[in-house]
C-alpha cells in the first residue's frame, strides 16, 4: 500500500460513519455492479452520487425525499463447504461460508452500511439463484430473514421504477429455498461422486481430474448411448426410384430395398402414365419468440456459437439494458412489457424491418415461464460487438417478426399414375413473404409447370443409396434434448455441456464420446446404474419445482428436509456399492485414459528429437495448462508460444533444429526454431516462447 492509503482509508471510514449517524436510509441489494447502477440511475430524482468504500462500488440515491444507498452483491458471495473438511466420502455435513476472495470485501461493505439501515430490498435478478443470493445476503451478512422485493425482467428506468414503487412485501421464499435445495443436491452428488471416481483411479495409479454429477451422469449416457448406436450402425443399400415426364423428375415414395424388385421398374420406360396436378395455398406463421433454448439454438445454426456463448452474450446485453431477463422458458409477450412503446423506439433505429408491421396483438409460443416472459429487446441502444451486435439483432428480428404478417405460399403436387405405382414432384412458390422480409429464414422455392393428361415416361432412373446412422448431437441439440428430458435448468445445462467437454469426455463441434467418457458410463452403468439414473434426476427436478410453487414456508422446509433425506439415502448406498468393486473400476478408467494418452501424445508429437535421436517431440501441457515441447525419451524440454496451432515445417534451421510453424488467425503463418541456443531465436531482442515479465510495483 502506498504511503497515506492507510490513513486516507481510515478517513474515509470515518466519514461514512458520520453519514451513517446523521441519515436514515434505505438499502437495495443488487446482483452484481452493473445491474446496482442501472437500478441507482433508474430511482434517482437528479443523477445519482457513485462512491467507493474499501474498493467496492455503491451508489447514493435521493427518491422523492427517501435516501438510498444501493449495494452490489458479486453473483454468490456464499459457496457450500464441508464443515469438518476430509478426503472421505459421503460427506454430507455442509454449510454455507463467505467465498475467499473479493467476496469478502463486498460482504463486509454490505454488512456495515445494514447495521442501521430502516429498510432492505432485494432486487436481484428474480429466479431461483437470484434469489438465493439475496437470501443468503439478507440472513448471513444483514441478520434478517425477510425484506421488501423488486420484480423485474429488463433493466429499463421505467420498469425499475415500477418494481421498486409496487415492490413485493417479501422474497420469495419458494425460489430461494429451491434453489439452495438445488446447490445441496448438486453439492452431494458432485462432490461424493467425483471425490469416488478420482479416488479409484488414483488408487489404480494415476492422478487425474474427474467429474460426474446429478444431471452430468445423465447427460454424458445420452451423448455415449448415441455414440454406441453410431459404432454398432451398419449401413443397408436400398434404391430411390425416379421417372421423368416432360422433363420433370417425379420420386416413387417408397424406398425399396430388394435390387431386383428396383430393377423391375425398368420395365415402366417408353409406358403411359397419368399426369395430374395438385395446387394449395398456405399460411406459414412467424415463428414465437426466443426462449432461452431457442436462441441458443439459432445463434448456433446461423452464427455457430454455443450455447454457453450464447448465453453469456445474452447476459451482457440484459445488463446493458438492451434485452429483457434471457434465463427464460417463456414464449410470451404479455402487454404488459409495454411492446406498442418498444416498437415505437424500434422503429427509428430499424425502420427498414418495423415497416413491415400489420399485427397488433403478437404471436406466441405455447412455453411460459411464472418469472419472466420472453426474451425480447428494450429498444435502448448501446454499443456493441460484433458477436453481441449479431445476437441483438437476431432477437430484435425474432421480436418485431412476431407482429408481422404470416408468409403466403403455394404448395404445387405433380402426380403420376403408371398402373399400381403412384410417382411425385412437390414445389413451393413464396406468394406473399409477410415476415420472411424480416427473420433470416428461408423457404426453398422450386418452380413446377401445371400438367395435366397422359405422356410418355422418358426414363427410369435408379439410384442406389446407403441407409445413414443417426445424427451426432452439437452442443445446441444436446442442450435442446436435456430440455426436453427436464434434466438440469435453463441456466445450467450449457455450463453442463461445457463440463463435458473440458473433463475430456466428448470432443469436436459435432459430438463425438470419448474413450475415456464411454469407459466411465460403461463402468458406472455396470457398478452403480444409479448415478446414470434420468428418472431419479427427473424425479428430483419435480420436488424442487414443488417447492418453488409452494406457498406455505413450513412445507417449504419439509420439503427441502425430505429431498436432503432421500438424496442422502441413495448417495449411501452408491456409496456402498461402489467401495467394494472400487479396485475394478479404477483399473477400466485407468486403461481407458492410457489409451486416451496414447491418442494425444500421436497426435501431438511433431518430430524426433534433435538431441538424443531415440525419442520424438511432444507437445505437452503442464498442470498449470502451460504449453511445452518434451522428449519422451531424454525428457529434455524446450519452451513454446502459449497460443496458435504448432505444426512442423519442411525446413531446417542453420542451427539443426526443425524449424516448427506458427498459425493464428487472421494472421500470417511464422517460422521459427526452438532451439534456445540458436542465433535465428532472438527476435527485436525478445525470446520466442518466454513471456515478458512484469515489473513489480514499487509499495
């Protein structure tokens, strides 16, 4: 610390003491910083006065004569711990504590100015986490269990009034008692069950990171369950069968898989056949607005983003102020969003698509969500990335698309008759676009001529396919699927899919299983089916929405107590189970991991190594994730650039050494030896491989 930053804090101590004693005030607990100052800009009467106490950010308010002092939280200031911590497992003895870090000086900024505060209010983010943070604030730093609370899906100045104006008289307790009934299932199961497939292997004779969990388990036996349909698929020829009329190629709708049988149609060529032509007009509606699945998976399929990119973009823009709450399983517009004021502000920024406007009432989804409605913008305006520029406007086009007329399109049959068979073309003409002039989705036209009566079949046309496996899972689909099986929560399942991924248990963009990831479902499925449970994990979804929609706080905690109490049983027993063929499984998932070596270290290895001559470079990461080139043989090692693609180039340096390549993006490809001794390794004065170190600050 700088020579006076101790008395200057002190001093500053000092006079937010004096404040204290003189004002009464109100407290507003928010989810994070940005979100506290939106709410401090939303409530104020004049500009609202930012201050800085121990390096932690608040804001002082004047509304229509109260004083406000509005606080930030960090997301969870609060963590589940073992109380009595120990390498055993099952551990069940846990306990909320203050994380060790920030935290701690944001909790104890929100502790001193609660001590004489006359009103609290929460106005995290509302759902089940934002509401247990608030909770967890309120009774372990404010010493209350209940406050005031804002309600509120946008980050807008009049719908911020508006909560803090009609603010709830209490929190509400069916969210924040589901969702720590949620961190303690996740705790148990995590924990427990990680702590045992670690311990395994660890005691077959190999330190390595590995997870499973409640709604992990599920997940991974869906994506390995599809990998294992994809190994054991075989592939059948069957025959598409196509005849052409007047030029136009008409399909016989049935596969068929006998070659004789297809073959037979040769017959049909130089016969009469039946022309007839089949017209409908129809309405093709807009599509409903975004719930969060849906955006995740159209930023997916039109910008190739994650979902959990999608998500944290999403993210960004609420607390900006540009779009409603995104953690959201609602498909509707309720008026009460105000979207007549919205389209109005729309309308001078995207003239071009709001022009396009005729519905008054929008359409909707079937999906609803008791906290927020849909993901929609404020019409607020900021600037933006490139990625976060996409997805705005992507939202913006789904919302003002869900006003616009439906598209109008004329579906044309062509049908031919030739004895028992019946043949067909099907084309599509866009009428009237309606609101295809707005969202980026298209409708493949192929133009069809009217023909009626009896021609000539020209020819016969066959053509041999091959039955195909089933489709991978991308990171977007497999989110969309763990919806669709209520496993995990809108907030939850991309950082699940994301889990998978780095534990090593699925790779590539379109999903591929791992060795390692189908030998850890192959041994659970075998020793302990209960982990891998989807109905246990569904089931346990359901209680903690019972919770969520009970009213009674009793019940609530009856509940969440009874829950606790039948997680505990069956972790016991899993527990029990898995201790007496613990030596097995660790020797599968050992093996399994030694071939996953094996895989990595080829595909890693550039060249042989210049020094000894025996064994082969290889590109490594230490457990700090550092990134090197070793030897297997003399394990002499040599530094390397920490991010691009390293590949071998066809050259040698003057010095002997391999010459390696250098690819990033955007960037041109650099050569350049990792010998350190060599001349060509000074580069302007800097090491290549070596990072610059940082001057230490004078206290």
């Amino acid at each position: 610390m700088r020579m006076g930053e101790g008395k200057k804090q002190r001093m500053q101590e000092e006079k937010q003491e004096e404040y204290e004693d003189n004002k009464e005030y109100e407290i507003i607990i928010a989810e994070k910083p940005n979100a506290a100052m939106r709410i401090a800009y939303a409530l104020a009467d004049i500009a609202p006065v930012k201050r800085n106490f121990k390096g932690v950010p608040y804001w002082e308010v004047n509304h229509k004569g109260r004083k406000i002092i509005v606080l930030a939280a960090l997301g969870h200031l609060f963590e589940l711990q073992e109380k009595n911590p120990t390498k055993e497992w099952p551990i069940f003895e846990v306990e909320w504590k203050l994380k060790k870090s920030i935290a701690r000086r944001y909790a104890s900024v929100i502790a001193f100015f609660a001590k004489k505060a006359s009103e609290f209010i929460v106005g995290c983010d509302y759902d089940v986490e934002g509401e247990l943070i608030g909770f967890n604030v309120l009774r372990f730093i404010c010493q209350r269990e209940n406050a005031k609370r804002m309600k509120f899906s946008t980050l807008t100045k009049h719908e911020l009034l508006d909560s803090y104006e009609n603010a709830m008289s209490q929190i509400d307790f069916g969210q924040a008692y589901a969702g720590e009934t949620r961190h303690y299932l996740d705790y148990y199961y995590g924990i427990n069950l990680s702590r045992a497939l670690m311990e395994a292997i660890k005691k077959a004779g190999l330190y390595h990171i590995l997870s499973i969990g409640r709604v992990q388990g599920p997940a991974l036996a869906l994506v390995v369950a599809k990998e294992k349909e994809i190994q054991n698929f075989k592939p059948k020829p069957y025959w598409k069968v196509f005849i052409k009329v007047k030029g136009i190629k008409l399909e016989y709708g049935k596969e068929i898989f006998n070659e004789e049988e297809a073959l037979g149609f040769k017959e049909l060529e130089g016969k009469n056949c039946e022309l007839f032509t089949e017209k409908e007009e129809k309405k093709v509606f807009p599509f409903p607005p975004f719930d969060l699945t849906s955006l995740q998976l159209e930023s997916y399929r039109l910008f190739g983003l994650t979902p959990a990119q999608t998500l944290s973009i999403a993210q960004r823009l609420y607390l900006q102020g540009l779009i409603s709450y995104p953690r959201t399983s609602s498909q509707k517009l309720p008026p009460s969003i105000g979207y007549t004021r919205i389209l109005a502000k729309l309308n001078k920024l995207y003239f071009n698509l709001t022009k396009h406007i005729t519905r008054k009432k929008p359409i909707e989804g079937k999906k609803t969500d008791p906290a927020h409605p849909c993901i929609f913008p404020t019409g607020e305006t900021a600037k933006l990335s490139s990625t976060e520029k996409q997805i705005y406007e992507l939202i913006v086009k789904r919302f003002i698309s869900c006003f616009c007329l439906e598209a109008l399109v004329e579906k044309k049959k062509v049908r031919a008759k030739v004895g028992k068979y019946e043949f067909s073309s099907e084309g599509k003409k866009v009428l009237e676009k309606g609101w295809l002039e707005v969202y980026p989705a298209k409708i493949e036209e192929k133009k069809l001529p009217d023909i009626e009566g009896k021609f000539k079949i020209e020819e016969v046309i066959l053509e041999k396919k091959e039955t195909k496996p089933p489709r991978r899972y991308t990171a977007a689909s497999l989110v969309a699927e763990l919806e669709k099986r209520t496993l995990g929560t809108k907030a939850t399942r991309a950082m699940i899919v994301d889990t998978l991924y780095k534990r090593g248990y699925i790779k590539e963009r379109t999903i591929v299983a791992t060795n390692l990831g189908i030998k850890v479902v192959e041994t659970l499925e075998k020793n302990c089916p209960l982990i891998l449970d989807e109905a246990l994990t569904r089931s346990f979804e359901q209680k903690m929405n019972s919770i969520q929609q009970e009213r009674d706080l009793k019940n609530m905690q009856k509940k969440q107590k009874e829950i606790l109490e039948e997680a505990r049983k069956i972790l016991e027993k899993i527990a029990k189970e898995f201790k007496t063929k613990e030596e097995d499984i660790g020797k599968e998932l050992l093996e399994a991991y030694s071939t996953i070596k094996k895989e990595r270290e080829k595909a890693n290895t550039l060249c042989e190594c210049p020094i000894c001559g025996e064994g082969s470079l290889i590109v490594y990461r230490s457990r700090k994730n550092k990134r090197f080139l070793a030897c297997n043989k003399c394990k002499k090692s040599f530094a390397l650039p920490q991010y691009g693609l390293i590949k071998l180039a066809e050259k040698k340096c003057e010095c002997g050494f391999p010459l390696l390549l250098l690819i990033k993006k955007r960037r041109p490809p650099w050569q350049f030896c990792f010998n350190p001794e060599c001349k060509t390794r000074k580069v302007k004065g800097k090491v290549v491989g070596k990072t610059k170190k940082r001057k230490k600050r004078k206290k």
